[in-house]
C-alpha cells in the first residue's frame, strides 16, 4: 500500500510569488491535514480537510488556504509569499471515520519550501 | 490556553540505557500522540492513546489523565533510535488540529 505522497519535495519560489503544494493520501483515508515546520515556531497545524470539506483551522493569515478534491487528494496554497513562509510543509492522512482525533496519523515526507 | 510541554530539550544516552521523554498538557484533551522524526523530516507516527498504556518493541508510552502527562520510555536504547521525539495533543474531539511539544533530540552513543 502506498503512503502518503508529497510534491514537490523541493521548491524555491521568490517573495510575492505563489505555490500550490501536493498531497496524496493513503488509498482509503479521507483525512488530509496539513502541517508548517519552522526551527524557530517547531511544528503548527494549518488545516485539516475531511470529505472535501475544511474541518479545522489553525491561525495562520488568510494567504494560506486549502482544498480536497473528492479522491481525498489535497492542495494546499500560499499566495503572496514572504520570506517568513520558508519552511517545511507536511501533510498527514488518516482513514476519517469520523472521530479523527482519535486515529493514528500517517505522514507524507514533506515539501521544503525556500522563500528568496 | 492549550498547550504541551515536552522535556528534556535534548538528551544523550550510552546504548543499552533506558530513556523517559516527558510530555504535559492542557485539560480536554481526546488523544495523545507520540511521533519520531529522523533527520531529513520525515515524521513517524510512534503511539497515539487517550488512556493507559501501549507498547511496541522496545518502545512503550504510557498516559495519566489525571496528572495530565504522559511519557515515551525507550528500553534497552541503540543508536538507530537517535532521532527527535514530539508529542502532540490533540484537543476538541473530532480532529486532528495537533498541538505540538517542541520535541526532544535523542542521541543514543555506541
């Protein structure tokens, strides 16, 4: 069974541009959460989508926003970026039966993400 | 305000010790997860639990609802285990809006 698929792994944008990162989950999950890493904030929850519809919001400016397409398969995107937006950029799935707080999580590899 | 305390920072072990990460949190939790990261990001999912106590190999993870803290212990531990260990909690039910810990690197030394 194939895991959680990310893309790009690498990309390298300049401040203003905007970027659209990949996930595919799991064959069967129909949760896809997404996650920002950063040395200096550590990991933070940005959103989380369930049956194509957003579940949840972390607090994160408007420029970050999401979508899940009905394969489960999740967007995210960031527009206008700023250097501060340099990170990696993780994704998770889990099966979603409906009490997701309570399912294991399995993690894509991540999208580096370098702002210049 | 929710939040999770993990301690210690960083902490260096001779293979074969035995190793406890600690973990605190807010009330009103509904899960527990303990995940492992090696260098390169990717991020392993070790234990998720919202009560007691769960193992696997070496690893076992235990959680006190009433003292609101749970921990990672690690026995017998080997380089290979050398990685950062988070926990994340996960709070208002149906969710997986994570908090996380700010994690602890874990050298094991031959």
């Amino acid at each position: 069974k194939a895991g959680v698929t990310q893309t790009p792994r690498y990309l390298i944008k300049t401040r203003g541009q905007q970027v659209t990162l990949s996930c595919s989950p799991i064959s069967g999950h129909r949760s896809v959460s997404w996650y920002q890493q950063t040395p200096g904030q550590g990991l933070q929850f940005l959103f989380e989508y369930f049956s194509e519809t957003q579940r949840n919001k972390g607090n994160f400016p408007g420029r970050f926003s999401g979508r899940q397409f009905s394969n489960s398969r999740s967007e995210m995107n960031v527009s206008t970026l700023e250097l501060g937006d340099s990170a990696l950029y993780l994704c998770a799935s889990s099966i979603g039966t409906g009490q997701t707080g309570n399912e294991k999580l399995f993690f894509g590899s991540g999208t580096q993400l370098s702002v210049l | 305000k929710n939040e999770v305390e993990q301690s210690p920072q960083n902490l260096t072990a001779q293979e074969g010790e035995f190793i406890t990460i600690n973990c605190s949190y807010s009330v009103g939790i509904s899960a527990l997860h303990w995940l492992q990261q090696h260098p390169g990001g990717g991020i392993v999912s070790l234990f998720m639990l919202s009560s007691g106590k769960k193992k696997h190999g070496r690893l076992i993870a235990t959680i006190n609802i009433q003292e609101k803290h749970s921990s990672l212990h690690i026995t017998a531990s080997h380089p290979r285990d050398s990685a950062v260990y988070i926990c994340a909690a996960s709070y208002g039910g149906a969710t997986n809006k994570l908090i996380f810990g700010t994690g602890t690197l874990l050298a094991v030394q031959p």
